[in-house]
C-alpha cells in the first residue's frame, strides 16, 4: 500500500463527508481528492518523478490536497515551516536542488526573498489546474511502497539540517497502527494543534483519510489566548488532541481551567518533550474522564514507536513512563558495549522495524551513523536505528526517558544527566520551564529558568531532590527562554549566552 490508496478508499466510502476544517472553510473527502488529482496533474507537467517538492506555507486547508498530490505525481515533498530563518531554507534548497516551490499567498513575500531560480507555484495554481487521468495513473503505477513520502528537515540548531526520509509504508503502516491502538473511528474529531509542516502532520492529515473522521486545523493564535482555544474544542466537540507538551503546559500556565473545559475531550495525546508532571495532574484532575496517553519517538522513527496509558488514579510526582512499543516495532536499550541492559539500568535507546526512516538526505555518513545493524541480531541483516536518547525500563516492562545522550555529562567523577535536573526544577511549583547547560572549561552546572521562584528558593528545593554534585552552581532566571522555530528550548542559543555572560564579567 502507499498512501494514495488512503485517499481514494476514503472517497468511495464517505465522499461528502468533512475531512478537514479551517476557520469557517470545510473540505469533503471527495474535493480534497479531487484537489489532489488537479495538483498531481500540475506538478507531473513540471517535475519528473521521484523528485524534493518543497512547500512553504502557512497552515492551509489545501495541504492535505497539496501532499496527496505531489504524493499522486510520485514525488516527495519537504514541508518547510514560514518560521524557519532564512538562512536554513536556503541550505535545504541548496541541498535539495528542488525544481519546484508551491507557496500560498502569504508565504509568497517570504519565498521572493530566496535565492532560488526555480519554478514556483501557488497552490491556487495546483487546485485550479484540469485532471490528466492518464498521466496520473502512469505516475501511480510507479510508486513503491518503499519509494519516500516526505523529507522533514530538522530544526539544525548545531549545523545544517538534517533531512529524514520516510517512505509510504512507514506512514501506512504508522497511521493504521495508531487508528487500531486507540480504537479511533468516524466519531472521532481531531484538534490539531502542530504546523502542518511538523512531523505529527501524518496523524492529522491521514488519519482521517482511513477513519472518515474529521480533522479541524486550529489557528496558531488560538494557542496564545487558551481561553479561546478551549472555547473553539468545545464550539467544535473535538474529541481527541495530538499536542506537544508545551501546548498542555500553556494551557496551565495561563489558568485557563478556572473559566472554561473542554467539554468533548476524550483522548489527549502529548508528546515532544517530557511533561512535566503537575502539568499532567492538572489536566487529569480537571478531566477525570478523559483517557491520556504519553507518546515517545523521534522523526526518524515516523512520529512514535511507544505509548503510555496514563493512570488517572495516581498522582505523578518525577516521571511520567513513555511505556511500551507499538505492534510491529521493537524498541530496546543498549549500554554502550552494545549489550541488552538490566532494569534500570540507563543506556541508548534503540528501535527496529518498518517505521524506520530511509535515511538522512543526501547524508550517508550521518545515515550509516544512526542506522546501522543490530548488533544483538548475528542471524540476518536487521536495520536498527539508534535515537541518541537514553532510557531505562522498570520491572513491568515500561519504558522512561533520561534525556539525551549529547546531554549526558561527566561532573565531579559521575555521569549526569541535564534533563534529571531540568524534570526536578520543572516540579518546583513556581517554575515555568528550564534548561540545564554545561561549562566545559568551569566544570560548571548552569540552569536557566523562567517563573517567579527566586534563585534562593529554586537552590534549597534543589539540594532537597538532588544528589549535591548535580546541583547546579549558577542560576539564571530569564522572563522567557529562547525557542527553535519548533517550540523546544533552544539550548545552544543558552549556551551563547552564557558566553556573553562570561565575558561582562
């Protein structure tokens, strides 16, 4: 199966049906599929197969449309998010040598602004195009299942970006994993929340095309006024959210839950970062119905490869599990002589099965790097990707994350890791968020934060939960701390400013 084959069930089993809504617009099954079909026919007239169509757009009813088409054209596309600096998306288009941008009219100033000499489209030039059935099904019959999908460039705060390619079978066999898991169904109403340039796009863009649910794409400016949002989830009966952590956390932070709840949750998935745990304690005891489930897993793995279903029963006070692998996916942890690890013992999270990326972008080094055999495997070749993070499992089987191995350091004699100190800090109850980084030459443990907690008080509930050699030399409270144009906290921007701190002094 590819991911065309999605579309075209969904339009013989429920073609008026909504698929996805935007603001007042709404899209049937059967005019996205029809949009796709004018788009693949536009771009074959341009662009010969299995080549990087890039799309920089703001978030856009047509983007469904737009990827099943370039998909139809047996292409890939490289959604780029609007926010990206300038300077990245010239290096991936330098690095994919694109022959074509599609662009909406409010990313048309942006793309004019690049070093670009190729062919660009709008996607009212690709919707409003005529259908070539021919050329389309000639184009269809080529595609593998192995051929790649799409190409999501990381965010390449140390370098230039990474593009991971993932291939149609990996989101075939992602999004009917994840329908099945969580018994998601026509009923079902998704709230998306993440740019449709961001890896969890698959689920709110594809679910839908084998569920014949509906998708409502949320504006960003909802997230900035939560009171609102809440009022748009319940305006909308959504039932079932794909957030990131910081969206959850926002949500808390501006106490939201004190004028208004979402009425129709009843599935909140949260991922991308760790949450911290009173954030999760909140929403479980303002929505004691509602089931919530921790999703883990990097862009090269599709999305995620493990869940947990939280208790709502219990209160969680440190960690929150990211549970157990999803069918078809073997997820384990490794020390670093590349052996299976104890119960709780920490080592290198590893993960094997179809979800695996093809790759990185015209990266092998970097690919041979991160993908490599399974050295527990003598029998066969077996592909086994190698996330960077570390982990451990408990004696029931459940999986937690530690951080991330770059992140691990060697402090006094001990090895440390940064985020142990962020997921204590961040549980002290007037603390926003922080960021843990290392001096190299000081062998000194910093800590940024934002919240009211003064440095005094953040220091005394540290040396409480704290071994005393993790606890950090130097507080620095920040009213915000810098983000990636993905949200996360930008740790290298901190470690900038450390430097210019220093050098004040």
């Amino acid at each position: 199966m590819n991911i065309t084959n999605f579309i075209e069930k969904a339009v013989n089993n429920y073609p008026d049906r909504t698929a996805y809504e935007l603001n007042e617009e709404q899209l049937t099954f059967k005019q996205v599929y029809t949009y796709a079909l004018k788009s693949s026919t536009k771009i074959s007239s341009i662009v010969d197969e299995n080549n990087p169509i890039i799309v920089i757009s703001s978030k856009n009813i047509f983007i469904p449309s737009i990827y099943l088409g370039i998909a139809f054209s047996n292409c890939h596309y490289v959604p780029i998010s609007t926010e990206m600096p300038k300077n990245k998306i010239q290096d991936i288009l330098s690095l994919t040598q694109t022959k074509l941008i599609i662009t909406d009219s409010d990313s048309k100033q942006l793309v004019s602004q690049l070093n670009y000499n190729g062919k660009i489209l709008t996607i009212d030039d690709c919707i409003n195009s005529s259908i070539n059935i021919e050329t389309i099904n000639k184009r269809k019959n080529n595609i593998l299942d192995q051929n790649p999908l799409y190409v999501i460039f990381t965010s390449g705060s140390t370098g230039v970006p990474k593009g991971v390619i993932t291939s149609h079978s990996a989101v075939v066999d992602y999004v009917i994993t994840i329908t099945q898991t969580f018994k998601l169904s026509s009923k079902d109403i998704l709230g998306n929340q993440a740019p449709l340039d961001y890896i969890s796009h698959i689920r709110d863009i594809y679910i839908p095309l084998i569920t014949g649910c509906k998708s409502i794409f949320l504006p960003k400016h909802l997230f900035s006024t939560p009171k609102l949002l809440f009022e748009t989830l319940n305006n909308k009966k959504v039932t079932t959210i794909f957030w990131v952590s910081s969206a959850l956390s926002l949500c808390c932070q501006l106490n939201v839950f004190a004028e208004i709840k979402p009425l129709f949750l009843n599935k909140v998935f949260f991922t991308g970062s760790v949450l911290d745990c009173k954030i999760l304690n909140i929403w479980k005891n303002q929505l004691p119905n509602t089931q919530f489930f921790n999703h883990y897993g990097p862009t090269e793995i599709t999305a995620s490869c493990t869940y947990f279903k939280v208790e709502n029963a219990k209160e969680y006070i440190k960690d929150i599990p990211i549970g157990k692998a999803f069918n078809n996916r073997k997820v384990f942890i490794l020390s670093n002589d590349n052996k299976k690890t104890k119960p709780f013992e920490i080592g290198e999270i590893c993960v094997v099965g179809k979800c695996l990326a093809l790759g990185y972008y015209k990266n092998p080094q970097k690919t041979n790097e991160c993908f490599v055999q399974n050295p527990l495997n003598l029998v066969y070749n077996e592909l086994m990707y190698k996330t960077g993070d570390l982990g451990y499992y408990d004696n029931d089987g459940n999986l937690y994350f530690c951080g991330r191995k770059d992140n691990q350091i060697k402090h006094m004699g001990h090895r440390v890791e940064l985020e142990e100190i962020e997921r204590i800090a961040n549980s002290f109850e007037t603390i926003t968020e922080s960021c843990c980084v290392y001096d190299n030459e000081k062998s000194l443990i910093v800590l940024y934060y934002s919240g009211n907690a003064t440095t005094s008080e953040l220091t005394k509930y540290l040396r409480i939960h704290l071994a005393s050699f993790m606890v950090p030399r130097k507080l620095i409270n920040l009213p915000t701390l810098p983000k990636l144009f993905n949200g996360k906290i930008d740790r290298q921007n901190l470690k900038k400013e450390l430097g210019n701190i220093y050098a004040k002094i």
